[in-house]
C-alpha cells in the first residue's frame, strides 16, 4: 500500500522488501504494489524513483497507454477514468515491464512485469481511507491547486466515487487474481 516515506530513504527494511519482491517475480509468484508497493516493486525490477514533477493528491483521471498488455488488464474500463492519488514521487518501468496507465502529470500510473501488477495510483481506497488520509495529510493539502485537492473537493460526491473506484478495483484485482491459479 501507500506509506509517507521514500523508497529512497535509508530505512533497514527497503532492501528486505526489494529482495522479497525479486525472488517472489524470480519464482512466478503474482505481485501486487499500490503507490509505495509500486514503487518498490519497480525498485525490485531495476527501476528508479524519483521526485514527480508535481504533487498528485485527490480525485485526478489516468488514461489507458494503447498497448496489448494495458487491453488485456484493463479490459471493460474506460479509456479515461478517475482513480484517487497520493503521492509527490513516481516510478520508473523497468527493463521488459509494460506502462498499462498514465495521467497527464505522472506518465507512469501503472505498470505489469508479467504476473505483477504496480500501481502509483490507489484503486484500494474507502470512504473511511479518505477521511483519514485528508485528516491525517492534512499539511500536504496546502495550497490546493489543479493536482492537489482541498479536503471539501476531495469529499464531494465521496461515497458515488468510491463505489465507482472499487468497480475500477474490481477490475483489476479479478484480472490480478486470474494469475494465482
């Protein structure tokens, strides 16, 4: 899932989990990353995390990338749907990994290397997530601008865009889960 911290920091348990990550794709084994999990699945894979050139926070759309893996995953969703966003740093895609999602600020959203799928964006997100991280994250709310939204903005219509979130999650962990077999 999402986590305040970098990838990039110097903390004793990245390169555990970036080993993990390695031996579970060495061995097959679908993989699942949301925003920091992504970011460390493309650690795991070669990739490099750097610093997004904006901060995305709130309700912001991601557009399907026009490729074959990205038809297959996404199939049945919109070529542009709206996902919620937390985070100020993104991801590269590794060597041999496909970008299945992007969005007009961060052009790497989502990506798959085979049985794993990773995620900048949070497609698992709740009512009761929102208003926490909101309550929370409070200090990363200000200013607001078109890719920071405002607390208010961000629960407009919170209950309506949640349920539409988690058909779009719906979505993608069916497809997710078809590779556990």
């Amino acid at each position: 899932m999402g986590g305040s911290m970098s990838v990039n920091d110097n903390l004793p348990w990245i390169p555990k989990v970036t080993r993990i990550i390695q031996k579970a794709v060495e061995a097959d084994l679908p993989v699942l990353g949301h925003c920091l999990g992504g970011q460390l699945i493309s650690k795991a894979l070669g990739g490099v995390i750097t610093r997004n050139s904006v901060k995305e926070i709130g309700w912001l759309p991601v557009t399907q990338v026009d490729n074959g893996i990205a038809r297959d995953w996404l199939n049945g969703l919109p070529p542009e749907f709206e996902v919620f966003h937390w985070h100020g740093e993104t991801f590269s895609i590794p060597t041999g990994a496909t970008r299945i999602l992007a969005s007009r600020d961060c052009a790497n959203q989502a990506f798959v290397f085979g049985k794993t799928l990773a995620l900048q964006c949070h497609i698992e997100m709740t009512s009761d997530m929102v208003r926490a991280w909101a309550r929370v994250g409070a200090d990363d709310l200000a200013p607001a601008c078109a890719t920071v939204q405002d607390p208010q903005t961000m629960m407009a219509d919170l209950e309506t865009r949640v349920k539409r979130l988690q058909a779009i999650a719906d979505k993608f962990y069916d497809r997710w889960i078809q590779d556990l077999s």
